[in-house]
C-alpha cells in the first residue's frame, strides 16, 4: 500500500475543488477537462516530470474529478495526488488517451458544455480537434483562465513554500556573486548556483537560473556557454528556485573591474524603478498602477528603449517552460487588475543594449494588508568585484 505524501492537506485541495466547481456551475459547464499542469497540480496534486506525455482533469461540478494519464505514472498519483484508484484512469503507451478521456467522459452522462483550456501549452489544436470530433452532441466551450484565477491568492500553506523557495534562492544569489572573479569559467558560476540553491531543498524550477556575462548581459534570458569572465564584463544573474513547485526568483549585476558611468547610471536607475515600484504595491492599487511607478523612472531618464517590457508577474507554482504565472496577471501598462492580499510577483525591471552590455535588479514581494513583504534578501546594489 502506498502512502500518500500530498504537498497539502485535503481540505485546502478540498476547499479549492469547490471553488472550482462553483465556477462551473456559474458558467453553466457539464465538465471542465484541465490540462495544464500546474491546474492539475493545484486542483488534485499529482505532478510528475512526465507532463510531457498526455494528462487531464475531467471536473465535475458536483462529484470528484477523475484523472487521465499514462500507465508509468500511476505511482505519481497515487502518492502524490488525494485521488482514489477509482478516480484514476490510465491509459498504454500503445492506447489514445483521447478515447480514454472520451470513456471517463462519458461516466458522467450526455454533457451538454464542457470546457476547455484553450490557452494551454499542453492542449494541442490536433488534440483538441480529435476531442471535438469525438463528443459529438457535446459543446467545447472556451475555458481558459477558469481554474488559473484562483492560483491568483495564495494560502499560508502556498505562502510558506514559496518562503522556503525564497531562502534557497538568496542562497543561490550569494554562491553565484561569491564565485565571480576574472578568469573563471561562466559554467563554475552556474555550478556554485545550482549547488546552493539544490542545497537548500530547491527541486524541479520552470527555468533555469540565468547567467550572461559580458555581450550577453545584453540580451534576454541568456544562459552560460563556457566562457572566460574578464575584466570590462557585467554579469547578470536571474536565479530561480522552487519547493514543491513553488517559486520565488532574484536578479542582481556584477561588474569585474572599473566601473563605466554607464553601467553605474543604468544599476541606479533600475533600483530606483525597482524602488518605486516596491513603495507602490499595497491592496487597492491596480497592476497597471504599479507598472507606471517602475516605467515612469525609466521612461524619465530617456531610457524606455532599453527597456520595452512588462515590469513583473505573479509568481507561485509552475512546471517549465516557464517559472512564472505572467499569463494569470502581469504588472504591465493599463493593466486594471487589482492586487489583494495574498498575491506574489517577481519585478524584474532590466535596461540592455543588445548584443553590448545590460543590468538587472529584482525582488519577489507578497502583497500584505498594508503594502509588501520582501522576501528576498541580497542587498540591492551592484556589485563590484
């Protein structure tokens, strides 16, 4: 017999099931097919790097989901997710998950509505075709955003993860800027991250820490490739970790040798977006607002150009290609979302010449009752080495 080792209890998973449910009976939905990972993950808590590989949550709005996936990972769920065997359907490697999806489907009756997650990575247009193909008599509805809404606040248990994440990452941050000195290979800076960061108890991340030093601190999201740290280059660290799929991030900028002016300009004005935008978050204000903070002092000191983007996202749990939940809300122009409580972002503000030379600097923060919480901590400079 297996035991179970959820990340939550089951009255949170319970708690967040009726949430869901509630929704669906709102938008008149018979079903809710899930695909995404991380909605899997939040709404039964099976999770899995065989993500890769065919998964689906079949919602009812009245009964207990039933979960869809490979034979090879039935081990995964049963341990990881609250689900009974009676709720897992398994299909070979050698059978159409589709028509396995179809059967349990069908479980359930004639659905009239069934939603689906159109925006899903995961979801693909021949897959949601041969769906559709499949359920005749049965609506496919748009979805999307449905179950991702409510990863929008967090809990204290969701909160407490991504705290730990955030000691894993400081740590990370540390090891890197302690490794940088002339001469030493870009590949033993992301050694000292990883080493530190996998110490600390960071597991799987939805990205890989970032480091670009020299020319390639210019560009974004740029990894090492073995070169020779010397002295002129500016390094840029973008470090991630994650516990139970939970995350927090940190960027920071180093520069080996004698600082240029501009590069010394560019750090002050990121800090001082980064800045404005830490003083600005608190309940009540919208997404939009917070963006205006941080991009009006880049935009005032005529640097906009150099910039060109959004000033952060939310942040929690997520399975790679991304670490971010930037498609749930990001901290961009006009946006009207109004951050509550409870919420988590990573603001990234960065200035790049591309292909030249760039800064960054960066915090993750919990909106609180009566502003943030910065739960990063490497201090907000650059470093000289």
């Amino acid at each position: 017999m297996l035991t179970k080792r959820m990340p939550f209890e089951l009255s949170e998973y319970r708690q967040r099931l009726e949430k869901c449910q509630e929704m669906m009976r709102e938008k008149g939905l018979d079903l809710l097919l899930v695909h995404t990972p991380e909605n899997i993950f939040y709404l039964c808590g099976y999770h899995s790097a065989g993500y890769y590989m065919y998964n689906c949550l079949v919602v009812h709005p009245d009964k207990d989901p039933v979960l869809v996936l490979r034979f090879g990972e039935v081990g995964n769920a049963q341990i990881f997710s609250w689900l009974d065997d009676d709720h897992i359907v398994l299909y070979d490697d050698t059978e159409s998950p589709l028509d396995k999806t179809v059967e349990v489907i069908k479980r359930f009756g004639k659905p009239k509505k069934i939603g689906v997650e159109t925006t899903s990575f995961f979801l693909s247009v021949r897959n949601y075709q041969a769906l559709a193909n499949k359920l005749t008599g049965a609506e496919l509805v748009d979805a999307a955003g449905l179950v991702d809404q409510l990863r929008m606040i967090k809990s204290p248990a969701e909160l407490a993860y991504i705290r730990q994440a955030a000691k894993a990452v400081n740590d990370g941050m540390r090891a890197g800027m302690d490794a940088i000195q002339e001469g030493i290979n870009e590949d033993l800076i992301a050694a000292a991250i990883w080493q530190a960061t996998v110490s600390h108890g960071c597991q799987h991340v939805g990205m890989e820490p970032f480091v670009a030093k020299g020319w390639k601190s210019g560009l974004m999201h740029d990894v090492w490739s073995g070169e020779t740290v010397q002295k002129g280059d500016a390094i840029l660290l973008e470090i991630p970790a994650a516990i139970n799929r939970y995350h927090a991030a940190l960027m920071r900028t180093a520069y080996v040798g004698e600082v240029p002016s501009i590069i010394r300009e560019w750090s002050d004005v990121c800090i001082e977006a980064l800045n404005a935008a830490l003083k600005t978050i608190r309940p009540g204000v919208t997404s939009g607002d917070v963006d205006e903070a941080c991009r009006g002092v880049i935009e005032r000191a005529g640097l906009y150009n150099n910039f060109r983007k959004r000033t952060g996202y939310s942040i929690g749990s997520a399975f790679a290609p991304d670490w971010g939940e930037g498609h749930i809300c990001s901290l961009q122009k006009g946006d009207k979302r109004v951050l509550e409580p409870g919420m988590v972002y990573h603001m990234p503000p960065a200035i790049r010449e591309q292909g030249k030379y760039g800064v960054g600097f960066s915090e993750t923060v919990i909106v609180t009752k009566d502003g943030c919480e910065i739960i990063t901590d490497f201090p907000r400079e650059l470093i000289v080495k």
